[in-house]
C-alpha cells in the first residue's frame, strides 16, 4: 500500500528517508509557490553535500522543477543572492522584481505571449531587454523578472556540478508558470 505523507519542505532531512538510501532517484517538484523552490533546491543539494557527516548515502541524479509564484520569493529564503548581487540586485531590487514578476501572470494569455517576446533562456539576455509600457510590455517585464529569479536559480545548481537547462515546458496560452528547471550531475 502506498503511504503519503505532509512535510515542510524545510523540516525534510533526504538522508534520513530510509526509502531512499542505497537507491538512485530524481526529485521532482511542481509549482512550490516562490520560497518553496528555494527552499526544495537547498534541501536536495545543501544535504547531498553534507552526506558523510550525515552518514548515509544519497543518490541523488537530478531535478525537475516547476518554477511559479515568483511574487511570493523573499531574499531571506532565496538560493543565489551572491548572484544577484554580483547583478547589482539587492533586497530592495528583488523586492520590485518579485512584484513585477506578477505582470507575467496577470496579461491576458490568449496568445503565447512567452513566444511573442522572443527573449533567450541565457543571463546575458537579461541585461540586453528593453521594457515597454503597453500590455505586452508588461507582460514581458514580468517573464523577465521571473527568468532573473530562475537564473539564479540554474546558476546555483551549476556551482553544484549540475548540467542545467531552463527549459518552456508549455504555452504560456496553456499556462504562464511554464517553465522548468532541470539538472542532472
Ligand atoms: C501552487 S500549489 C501547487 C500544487 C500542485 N503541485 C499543483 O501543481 O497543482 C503549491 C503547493 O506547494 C505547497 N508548499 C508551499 N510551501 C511549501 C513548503 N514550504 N513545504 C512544502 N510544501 C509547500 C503548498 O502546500 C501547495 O500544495
């Protein structure tokens, strides 16, 4: 029978779930609103690292996870302030990108917007995009912001040994939290 069971993600100690030991797995997570995408990447990886002092094995080969709520993240919690930093963003910046990010969400998606706007999944392109002030342009603003927010995100795994893709997993006529980070070592 199978067992479920409710945890903080934060409380989650991977070494310690017996079902996992000696065993390779992927972890999987999908749309952990804001914080909790930070809070999933730490306890997969910040524990992977502590293995031995932990004493027991981990085997862990890669994530895929859902990004969404972008304009729920806080610094305190985020995974790669040390990039953001190294962007000139600090708290106060983050705190307006995360509240932009909600123009993402909020435009009318009739038309894959994410398409229309044509910019490249890669950190320089950040520094490159102009924003305008009709809908589009807003909308546009807002995936950026999140595609900041999930860059810190990738480059953090990198720093991890990860192979890393941020990747458009559908329309965001379908959905506008549309996109996925995978890692694998
Ligand atoms: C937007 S819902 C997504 C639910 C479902 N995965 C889906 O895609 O339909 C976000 C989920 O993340 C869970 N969540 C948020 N913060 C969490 C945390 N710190 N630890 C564990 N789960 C958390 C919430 O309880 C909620 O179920």
């Amino acid at each position: 029978m199978k067992q479920w069971w409710s945890v903080m993600v934060e409380d989650l100690n991977l070494n310690a779930v017996k079902s996992l030991q000696e065993l390779p797995y992927i972890a999987i997570g999908k749309h952990l609103c804001g914080p909790a995408t930070d809070l999933t990447l730490r306890c997969c990886l910040v524990d992977e690292k502590n293995v031995e002092q932990c004493g027991s094995n981990c085997h862990l080969k890669g994530l895929a996870i859902a990004t969404c709520c972008h304009h729920l993240c806080q610094w305190k919690h985020y995974i790669n302030k040390k990039y953001l930093t190294s962007l000139g963003i600090g708290k106060e910046e983050f705190h307006a990108i995360t509240w932009f990010t909600s123009w993402a969400v909020d435009a009318d998606h009739g038309s894959d917007l994410s398409d229309v706007m044509d910019f490249k999944l890669h950190p320089e392109s950040i520094e490159k995009e102009e924003c305008a002030e009709d809908a589009i342009g807003r909308a546009k603003l807002g995936f950026m912001c999140k595609q900041i927010i999930d860059t810190g995100r990738l480059m953090w795994l990198k720093e991890h040994g990860l192979e890393t893709q941020l990747v458009k997993y559908v329309p965001s006529s379908v959905s506008p939290e549309n996109h996925l980070l995978i890692a694998s070592f």
